[in-house]
C-alpha cells in the first residue's frame, strides 16, 4: 500500500487570481461569504456517536461527524466493533503536528484490506481534529488516522476529517511513537 499518509510538502500555496477576486468583491458581498461558526469549528452535535481510546498514557474521547463522512465513519465503527484497533500503535508522531496509528503493520504500510472513498468536507483542521490517512490517491484511506496536535489549515480540503477529540487532548500530546492503543470501543462501552 506504501506511505499511508503524505503529509510532506503539503504548503499553504498563494494564489493571486483569488487574492485579487476578493479584493473586488464589496463589503456586502465579503459578509454573506463569511465563514458560520459551524464552518469554522469542529463543534459536536447531540447525534454524534462518542469512542473512546484507552492508551499508555490515559484515554480521550472522540466524537464522530457521520453528517460530513458517513462511509468513512461507518467504516471506523465497523472496525472498532471487530476490534481491529486494540492493541494497534500510535507509529507516527509529529510534535506541533499530528500524531497517526491505525495500522496493523506498525509502520505506515498497512491497513484493513480496503479503501474509502474520499469525504472530502468542511470541517478545519484544527486542534484535536481527527481525519483518514492516505497516499496520495485521495481514495486510499483505510483504517490510519491521525489527531492534529495544533491547527494545520493547509490539510484542509485534503484529508477527511471524520471527528474531534472532546476529552483527553493533554493524553494526545504525551503520545510517543509505539504507544499502544490498549482498547477502542463507542460509548456506551461494548462488552469485552
């Protein structure tokens, strides 16, 4: 499957055809294209589904977007339920960036033997966001993910962000490469 998520070179690129289009948009215009509060968090809503993640280091908590990435979503929840992260690795860690497990191979290569179709959304990359890895075919996510560890508004667009740490953002940062995942369960907590 080769590199599961190419993170590398990705830049804020300038643009000045857009700068200079939006120079000439009116005031009036610029306002109603502003950014809802909604575009601009990654604040849950009452319907989302939590998991939790117990590690080394203490647990956090996650809450899903299936409104912005229902495959992507279905497929971590399916994944979770067969147990297939529990006892997985943290195998990337990026201090200011991100940190990224998932995969059963420990080291950026593996995956659970399929694919997702990109989703593609609204949602920022911000602090604790959590969203698929992949190569660099925007359709080769599988099971990797990583959790920002401060905001990257240049993966915005790229990568599905499909939820967002709630709970345990200073268990996130302590995370060192081959932390285990010790158990990855929805809430309310699956028997074991």
């Amino acid at each position: 499957m080769g590199c599961v998520m190419l993170l590398a070179g990705c830049k804020v690129k300038t643009e000045s055809a857009s700068k200079a289009k939006a120079k000439k948009k009116s005031s009036t215009e610029a306002k109603e294209k502003l950014p809802t509060k909604e575009e601009t968090t990654n604040t849950p809503t009452a319907q989302e589904q939590k998991v939790l993640i117990e590690t080394e280091k203490g647990q956090m908590t996650i809450v899903l977007y299936p409104d912005v990435a229902p495959k992507t979503v279905e497929s971590f929840i399916t994944l979770i339920q067969k147990g297939f992260y529990n006892d997985l690795t943290f195998h990337r860690v990026e201090p200011g960036f991100v940190v990224q497990g998932g995969d059963p191979q420990g080291n950026g290569s593996g995956g659970p033997g399929y694919t997702i179709k990109a989703e593609f959304n609204s949602k920022k990359h911000i602090r604790g966001t959590v969203a698929m890895a992949r190569s660099a075919d925007p359709d080769s996510a599988g099971s990797q993910f990583y959790i920002c560890l401060a905001p990257q508004p240049s993966l915005d667009g790229k990568y599905t962000v499909f939820g967002q740490v709630v709970e345990g953002m200073d268990v996130v940062d302590k995370i060192a490469v081959g932390d285990v995942m010790k158990r990855v369960y929805l809430e309310p907590a699956q028997p074991e």
